[in-house]
C-alpha cells in the first residue's frame, strides 16, 4: 500500500498491511507526523513476525520429524500472537481504546 500527501503529491511510507496505511494516513492528517516512525518500526517487527509464522507453518505441515513438528507449532503461536499484539499498538493510533 503506498500512502502519498496529496497537496505534495510525495510518496510518504511504503507500507505492507492497510492498518499501517491507515494509521499513517490518521496521524498526518491530524499533524502527527512524528508518530510516523513509531508505527514504520512496529510494521517492521510485525513484518518479521508475519515471515517468521509462514516459515513456521510450512514446517508443521512438511515436517515429518513429529518433535519438530511441535517446536514448531509452538513457535507459530507466538508469531502469530506477535503478530496481532502489534497489530493492535498500531490500531490505538487509528482509535482510541
């Protein structure tokens, strides 16, 4: 999703999900900017955290050693739970909670 100022017609932040575009979108319209970088990092963790749990997925599915199998279906929760944590940081700067 790319997300330009429309006055500027300037790119402002290639993002990967439409919460993050929305949440840059709310702060600089209300004059926010300096929030920009907060929500760039956490779509950055959130980014590897997303990557992470496809890895860790494929590997429940095509593992056929069980321990690792398990291993990594537990590490696939915890990415997956990461991954709607940040989600919702990067929501409070769209609603207030």
């Amino acid at each position: 999703k790319e997300f330009s100022q429309l006055k500027k017609n300037l790119k402002k932040i290639f993002t990967q999900s439409k919460t993050t575009a929305l949440a840059v979108a709310h702060c600089t319209a209300h004059g926010l900017d300096y929030h920009v970088t907060d929500i760039r990092r956490l779509e950055e963790k959130m980014s590897k955290y997303y990557n992470d749990a496809i890895f860790y997925k494929y590997t429940v599915e095509h593992s056929k050693d069980e321990v690792r199998a398990d291993s990594a279906q537990m590490r696939f929760e915890i990415a997956i739970d990461e991954c709607m944590r940040i989600r919702d940081q990067i929501e409070n700067y769209l609603f207030d909670k």
